[in-house]
C-alpha cells in the first residue's frame, strides 16, 4: 500500500481550517492510499485532535497522525513565524 505524507500546522484558533484541509484531503484521496498527517501542533487540545481523527476517519478509514509539538522557542529568530 502506498503511503501519502502530509504535513499541516495548526494552533487552537487556526484548528477548523486545517480541520477542513484534513477533511478535503481524506476525501479526496483514493482508499488504496494510506494517509500519514504530520501536524505541527502549536497547542491544539487533546479533544480537537481526537475530534480531528474521528472526521477525517469518516472520509478515509486508513489515516494515521503524528503531532509534532512546536514553541516559539523554536522559532524566536524567524521574523516570518508571527
């Protein structure tokens, strides 16, 4: 089976927009395929993230998330992070 990288950002506030993107994609994405959704978590909620999987699970029973979790730390030195 073939997989399909993903990668999407989100912090809570931005949480329904990539709710979509996911949905989108899922959707979309033939069922031969096995979606991986990388996300750079800048502080979703352990419900958003459940809610996240159980509505893109809807679209396409083969996804599988990893959360990368992201501080501004990280970032301090990027003027373009904010």
């Amino acid at each position: 089976m073939q997989q399909i990288e993903i990668g999407l950002a989100a912090n809570g506030p931005y949480f329904c927009g990539m709710l979509v993107t996911a949905c989108s994609i899922a959707k979309s994405a033939r069922k031969e395929y096995r979606l991986s959704f990388n996300i750079l978590d800048g502080g979703l909620a352990d419900e958003q993230r459940a809610f996240m999987e159980r509505r893109v699970g809807d679209f396409h029973s083969d996804s599988t998330f990893r959360y990368l979790p992201v501080n501004d730390e990280l970032f301090k030195d990027y003027p373009a992070w904010h």
